[in-house]
C-alpha cells in the first residue's frame, strides 16, 4: 500500500467510526435519506467510488447502504 492508500483507508475508518453510531437506530428508508443527504455520507461514498475494493468493509460495519460498485 502507498501512503494515500493509507491515509484514505485510515480517513474510511474514522468516518465508519462516526457513522456507525448514527445509523444503529435508523430504520432501512431512514438509512436511504441518510445516505443521500449526509455530508458523512458523501464522504463515505467518495472514498468508496475511488477504492472500490472497500465495499467489503463498509458493508460489514454500515451495512448495505451504498450500491455495490
């Protein structure tokens, strides 16, 4: 891994950190709408459109709220 691998797979814990809490009481259409309008969000979905191979692990901490690149 490179040093921006790093930093971004890094970045990708510390905002599943911050989400997970978020997201634990939310019911599925809650976690759509939380999907589509959180800042959290965008950034979560950023890293994952630039590192696809990600999706395992947000799938495993969040769930299926992001398509499957």
């Amino acid at each position: 891994m490179n040093d921006t691998q790093d930093r971004d797979r890094l970045e990708l814990s510390r905002l599943l950190q911050q989400a997970k809490p978020l997201l634990a009481p939310l019911y599925p259409d809650q976690q759509k709408q939380w999907a589509e309008g959180s800042p959290l969000a965008q950034e979560i979905s950023a890293l994952l459109a630039k590192h696809p191979e990600y999706y395992a692990e947000i799938h495993a901490q969040i769930g299926a709220i992001f398509a499957k690149p």
